[in-house]
C-alpha cells in the first residue's frame, strides 16, 4: 500500500471512531446537538427542547456569546451526580468541546427542570473559556435568574416547582 493509501485509511478509522463516540442527537437547537442520557423526568417533557433552547439563549445573552459559539456542540444531559471531566472526579459539568450536564445534584437529588442544572455555568466556558474562572461574571448571574425563573418542574408523579439558585452557576476565582 502506498504511504498516501495508508494515511487515508488510518485518517478514515479515526474519524469513524470518533464519530462513534459521540452520542447521538435526540434534538438540535441552532446547530447544536442535544443528548438526553438520563432519566430525569424533565429531560423526558415534551417542552425540554424550548426549555433548553430558551436557558441557552439566556446563557449567551449574559456571556455576550451567540448561537454561532455552540453551532456544532453536543450537550449531553446525564444521569449521576458528576459528569466524565478530565482532571476531577466530581464535575457537575464540563466542557471540552462537549457541554456534559448532570440532571442531578450532588447532595439534592435529580434536578426538576433544565434550568437548574449547570448549563448556563458550561456556556460560559464555550463563549469565553476562562477555566480558571477569573471573569467577575461567575459571581453574578442574576439577569440569568430573572429570565429564567417562574418555570414549572417535574417530577415522576407530575408537575412541581423549579425554583433556581444563582449558587448553582457561580464559581470563585480559581486558585492560581
């Protein structure tokens, strides 16, 4: 085999197998795909895609971002209280390319609606990377709340409250 035959056969595998790691889309919301991996009855409503299209838009609002920042991103909605991370064990989001989400908190139980999870927080890091958390606006997060409060939840027996606490998408500055 010639060396370009070659390369193009190890180029195609690679691709293949990375393409077969990507969990499939359930939903797309401007370009970006959406996993729902977890069994959280929110992520199981029939209103989860405008609940999610809508908290993004309020992400990208506040981090000064747009729809073009996430065209081509996976989000995946999963069960468990941490998420796959490279470097820590106890993530309850991440990104690296792909925005991963758990549908639970650490110490509450699953979530109720979308927007209590820490999709907003993982935005930021797709608009404006900042891993270590130096912008003033991980503290902040009220405008957020306002445009997303007001939502119902749900549970397994039906609808409940989704109160939204800004303590879930803020973060200190990092220690150097």
């Amino acid at each position: 085999m010639s060396e370009n035959v070659t390369r193009a056969v190890a180029l195609s595998a690679l691709l293949a197998a990375a393409c077969a790691e990507r969990p499939a889309s359930d939903f797309q919301v401007h370009g970006a795909g959406v996993s729902v991996r977890t069994s959280a009855p929110f992520a199981h409503r029939g209103d989860l895609p405008a609940r999610v299209e809508a908290a993004l838009s309020a992400a990208l609002g506040y981090w000064g971002g747009s729809w073009d920042d996430l065209a081509g991103a996976q989000i995946v909605l999963l069960d468990g209280p941490y998420v796959p991370c490279a470097g820590s064990s106890h993530a309850v989001g991440c990104y690296d390319g792909e925005l991963r989400i758990s549908a639970s908190d650490p110490g509450a139980g699953t979530f109720s609606c979308v927007e209590q999870t820490v999709l907003v927080h993982e935005v930021g890091h797709a608009v404006i990377g900042d891993r270590l958390h130096t912008d003033p606006r991980w503290m902040d997060f009220e405008a957020v709340l306002e445009a997303l409060s007001g939502r119902s939840g749900y549970t397994a027996d039906g609808e409940t409250d989704c109160p939204l606490f800004t303590s879930v998408w803020r973060h200190p500055p990092d220690a150097p």
